[in-house]
C-alpha cells in the first residue's frame, strides 16, 4: 500500500524506510539524528521537517512541483542501497559458510 502513495508524511521511522525503498517521496517529522541520516541516505534531506510543522506546506508544495524529479532521485539511491545490502548479505553468508567448513 505504502508503494502507492505519491507522498509519505511519517513521524516513525519504519514507516519513513518503508516508503524510500519503494522510491515514495516522504515528509520526515522527526526529532531523532537517525532521520537526518536516513533522508541524507536517500539523497533527499531537505524533507525533514522540524517537529513544530511550521514548513510543512512548503515542503509538500516543493514535492508537488518537482514530483518526477524527486522519484527519480529517490529510486536511484534506493537501487544504489538494495544492491549495498545484498552485497552486505552476501558478504555475511561467505563468512558463515566459511566459518561452518
């Protein structure tokens, strides 16, 4: 359902890394360093919205008018950070197997 969306407003983290790996531009309300990491990750840092929400029309009238170039630049670095994950996967699975024989 969250793949559907055209934007994400979140205040919870999970709900904020559901919707960037599958490339939904997000409105981050979040009082925690961890969402300034995770939007920076995503190339899109500009998004976190401070806790009072005063920005908060602001931003959404930014992701309305820059839309498609925003998903794009969200689904580029989701691409970029499922294949580091899968190569951190693999990397675990050598090691355990190495460790098994």
């Amino acid at each position: 359902m969250i793949g559907q969306c055209r934007i994400v407003i979140s205040s919870r983290f999970h709900g904020l890394v559901s919707a960037l790996s599958q490339s939904v531009p997000v409105l981050a309300m979040g009082w925690s360093h961890k969402y300034k990491e995770l939007l920076t990750d995503y190339d899109c840092e500009e998004f976190l919205i401070p806790v009072d929400g005063i920005a908060i029309s602001k931003a959404l009238e930014n992701i309305d008018k820059n839309y498609p170039k925003i998903k794009r630049r969200i689904e580029v670095r989701a691409k970029e950070i499922k294949a580091q994950v899968s190569q951190m996967w693999a990397t675990v699975a050598s090691i355990v197997e190495k460790k098994k024989s």
